[in-house]
C-alpha cells in the first residue's frame, strides 16, 4: 500500500487568521436545513446564532448576518406562556436562550424592541414559578452546550 | 403547571439558585445566565442580591473554584460567577 508523504505529513498551520474562511463556515451554518444535525441541534439554535454573530463580530464582518431576520428570529423564540426566549419558535423559554436573545438585541442595538412589543417587563417580573422535577435528569444530559 | 411565570427571576427559588427552566434543572450557570440578562436589561436592582451572592458563596470550594450546586466540584465554566459577584457589588 503505498501512501503519499503530503498526505501523511500535517500540514503547517496557517500564519495568519482565514477571516474570509471563516465567514463563510459561520454563514454555511444555516443553510444546512435540510441535514439531520441541523434539525437534531434546534435546542440550541439560539445560542449558536449568538456565537455565530459573536464570531463575525470579532471578525469585522457583522453584516454578514441580516439585522432585521436576527431580530424577526429572536422574537419568533418568544414563548408567551414562560414569558422568555425559547431556542427555537415553540420551544419552552429556557434562561440560557433567553441570555442568548438578549445579547444579540444588544449587539443589534436593538433592546429598545423589547419594549415595543411589551415583553421587557414581563422578562423580568418576580413570579415564583412552580416546578416539576420530572425531567431534571434528562435536562442536564441534553441541555449542556 | 405554570401560567404568566418570568424565565428570570420568577427562577429564582428560596435558596437563591436559579433553575434554567419551569422544569426545575438547577446550576450555577443558570444563575450566571439571569445575572447577565438582568444587567443587560439595567434590572439588577430587582434582583435579592443578598440572597444571590450568598447562594454563589455556597458554590465556593476550599480549592478556590465554584460548583453547580453547593458542595460540588469546581468547573471551570462556573468561573463565570465572579463576573456575577462582580455586578452585583457595583449594580445594588
């Protein structure tokens, strides 16, 4: 069996940060909605839609990434019942979604859409919640990012 | 069930420790979560700081780190919780 030697040697890493590269992976990822893994990872869509923006951000390329659809989807993710952001439209909120929403509306320099639509105060309302322990263990198994 | 409860602190519970969701799964990453959201929404004064500090210093273990919960063994993720403490000495 012969093996080439490139194939066998790493390659060197590259001397300089691949930002066109690396936009186009960050923009790739939603675009894959008819793969498996795209469909299997909805519970954490709203965070990965965080870290894609994030990345870009840091990149300086942050319009990649429409303003108005980042804003349409965060509120698609409002679930009224739990009054927070849910990962993915119908999902029960969840507070790490919920942090994640309101990091990108800041990034967007969009807070000011939560008063528009009226749900700033019942973010944040005291309402003790009660609870079901039911599901605890099979949160912590796929709630991890 | 639940009707009308808030996903930030309507999770809070007598402990101090915030559950991630109605459904009861508790960790100090929550905290840090609603911490965060609530600084970013200029709330933090809404939030029992004295409670909330006290349950994260239960978190603190002899090795320096913080748990999950109080007595379980240091993460690196809950590093995030000196961020929280942080905000709230100079948020309340």
């Amino acid at each position: 069996m012969s093996t080439s030697s490139a194939a066998a040697t790493p390659r060197a890493p590259p001397g300089e940060l691949l930002i066109p590269l690396h936009v186009a992976f960050v923009e790739a990822l939603d675009k894959k909605r008819d793969s498996l893994a795209y469909h299997f990872t909805t519970h954490l869509r709203m965070n990965g839609v965080y870290w894609g923006l994030a990345a870009l951000e840091i990149l300086g390329r942050p319009e990649v990434l429409d303003r108005q659809a980042l804003i349409d989807f965060v509120f698609s993710c409002w679930n009224d019942d739990t009054a927070g952001f849910g990962s993915f439209p119908g999902h029960d909120a969840h507070v790490h979604s919920t942090l994640s929403a309101i990091q990108i509306l800041a990034m967007k320099d969009a807070l000011d859409e939560l008063d528009t639509r009226g749900v700033r105060d019942r973010l944040v309302q005291c309402k003790q919640l009660s609870t079901s322990a039911g599901t605890r263990e099979a949160e912590s198994l796929i709630n991890r990012p | 069930m639940i009707s009308g409860g808030a996903v930030l602190l309507g999770l809070q519970l007598p402990s101090g420790a915030i559950q991630g969701d109605k459904w009861g799964e508790i960790d100090t990453r929550f905290l840090y979560c609603a911490v965060s959201a609530l600084a970013h929404l200029g709330a933090l004064d809404q939030l029992d700081r004295d409670r909330t500090v006290r349950y994260i210093l239960a978190c603190h273990n002899p090795d320096g780190g913080f748990g999950t919960d109080p007595g379980a063994e240091s993460h690196a993720a809950q590093g995030t919780l000196l961020s929280n403490l942080a905000n709230l000495e100079t948020a309340c």
